[in-house]
C-alpha cells in the first residue's frame, strides 16, 4: 500500500480542532467498495463549522473532513462504477462521520456517488460542490412550484456566498431578475456581473417585519440565512410565491407571522442536499451542466491548498468568503 496527503484533524484539550497537512498509510482509509483519487475539493460553511470544532457533527478523532470531492475512480467492488469514472460526491455525511474530500484519496459508498456530466470537469464539480448543487435544487423547487420570469423578481440572500453566488449566475441564465442582497455592497459589483438586476442591502431586511404583510414584490426567494431576514422577505412575497430555504447563518427561528401563508398563499420549501435520494441528484446535476454559466463559475473560484483550509474555514463562518474556494489535491 502506498500513502496518500491529508489534511488530519484532531480534538484539542481546547476543545478546537487542530488540523495538519500529513501523508497517511492507505490501510487507514475507512471501509467502502468504491476508491476515488481525489483531484479537487473546495470548503462550505459546514466545513467551516467542522475545522473550527467539529460542529457537532463528527464523533470520532483524528478526522479527515470534507463534505466535497470529486476525482477519478482508481478502484471499485461496485458494478455501477469502474477504474476511470468522474465522480462527484455531496453529502451522506462524508466529511462528518465518514472521512472525506480533504485527502488526495476516498474510500466511499459507491450508492454516494454521482457520475460527471458530460461538460462538467473534476475542477468545475468541486466549484459548484454542495454549495452550487444546494442552489440548483432551491432553483428546481421554484420551479416546480410555477415560479416563472415573468411573475416578477427573485430574492437572494446571503448572494455573495457560495450558494447565493451559482444561484445568482443560475437564476439570470435562466431569464429571472435577481435581487441580490448582501452585507458586503462592496460585492456589488460582482453581484451584478454573475447577472443580479438589483442589489439590496442586508440591513434593508435585518428588521423583523413591524406588521404581517408589507408590500408584495418578490415572486420567489431563495434563502441562505434564515432569521429575521427570512421572515421580512416572507411578508414580502407576492400572493402564490415560494421560498426555497436551504441555510441557518442567521439563526434557527424567525419572528414571522403565519398570515403571509394564509392571506397570500406562499409556500416555503426545505431543501436538504445532505440525505437527498439519488434520483433528484442526478436532475440537479443535469441541469448544472446546462443552466449554470460556467464562464460565471470559474470568475466565482478562489484557489486554494489543504493548509490554507483552516483559516479560510474561519473566514468563511464569518462571512468572509466570496464565491467558491477550490482545493487542488495535486497541489
């Protein structure tokens, strides 16, 4: 057996990970019937909240996160995959319980995994990660519930994060106008340029509604932040609209009333990437390889190595990062 790189986390008497660039024997590689070289990787707040302390979510060190990566099947006990496949893999608790995208080798479930698109590059998979993917699917469930260009602009929060970023670049390929709001307006500019109609300052919905229903002017929302602001962009959804809600930076309630529900009929979607069946993967997938501009997404990357992860994954909890870091594993 040969060795491989990883960026190796352990549990401090501080109770705060530490996490060193090491070279690791292959025999510790965690069970699984599908190897992968793994040739890029990238960092989501999650993965933020795993390198500063575990977040709660691994429970067993040392630990090797990631709940990202993508790379080439080396090795494979699975008939679905053979040695050369693209792969991809989002969520399923890699990176949390099971060791993740943060070494140059995987050793995973082959049912975790989701073969490349035609178009889509290892590069360009690790670009869009959970991040990209979480907005394709908060695009989907607007869609699916009728949310059309026509019927007006769509909210984005969080927009100069990662999801909000390929949802912005996604939604004005796809002919919407994207309300952009940030608490970084020095971002404007890149905002406008992934394709955003109109930036909206953060601190425009940082209060909680003073009534109900306010002026209708959204035809959908997707939200990354959740709290106070997800419950003002609420009452301000146009009668039949929908909220796609895939984030919690701004905490996990939210002082809403549930009128906008019953007097305008709005509709508000979870969206959960982690544990999502395989079929509605696969359609997120397709159609990142047609709707999302990669020309876009590679303006959105931030390169990166496994070192600078620790830093980048305090950064980004703070909001600090813009766009989509990608790691090269051959770096």
């Amino acid at each position: 057996m040969g060795t491989f790189k990883a960026l190796l986390s352990e549990m401090g008497e501080d109770k705060k990970a530490v996490s060193t660039v090491v070279e690791l024997d292959e025999s510790r590689l965690p069970a699984g019937d599908v190897t992968v070289d793994v040739e890029y990787t990238t960092l989501n707040y999650k993965d933020g909240m795993i390198l500063k302390n575990g977040g709660g979510l691994v429970k067993s060190w040392p630990h090797v996160g990631g709940i990202d990566l993508a790379g080439v099947v080396s090795a494979s006990d699975n008939p679905g995959f053979a040695a050369g496949d693209r792969v991809v893999l989002n969520g399923y608790r890699v990176g949390e319980l099971h060791w993740g995208g943060y070494a140059s080798k995987a050793r995973v479930k082959g049912e975790w995994l989701v073969k490349l698109p035609d178009g889509i590059s290892t590069r360009h998979a690790a670009a869009i990660g959970t991040a990209g993917y979480t907005a394709m699917l908060c695009v989907l469930a607007l869609e699916r519930h009728g949310v059309a260009p026509e019927q007006g602009e769509v909210l984005v929060t969080g927009a100069a994060g990662g999801v909000g970023s390929v949802a912005v670049a996604i939604l004005s390929k796809l002919g919407y106008a994207v309300a952009a709001s940030t608490g970084r307006t020095e971002e404007s500019d890149y905002l406008k340029h992934l394709g955003a109609a109109s930036i909206i300052s953060r601190a425009e919905l940082s209060d909680a509604p003073d009534r109900p229903l306010l002026p209708e002017r959204f035809a959908g929302i997707v939200d990354t932040v959740a709290g106070t602001i997800l419950a003002r962009a609420l009452s301000m959804l146009k009668y039949g609209g929908a909220a796609a809600v895939c984030g919690l930076a701004g905490g996990v309630t939210m002082p809403a009333s549930i009128l906008p529900f019953l007097l305008r009929g709005i509709c508000v979607y979870g969206i959960d990437s982690v544990m999502l069946p395989m079929a509605p993967r696969l359609e997120a997938w397709k159609r990142l390889a047609t709707d999302l501009p990669l020309a876009k997404l590679d303006e959105m990357i931030v390169e990166a190595t496994l070192g600078d992860l620790p830093e980048l994954g305090q950064k980004i909890l703070k909001g600090g990062v813009r766009g989509r870091v990608v790691v090269d594993l051959a770096a």
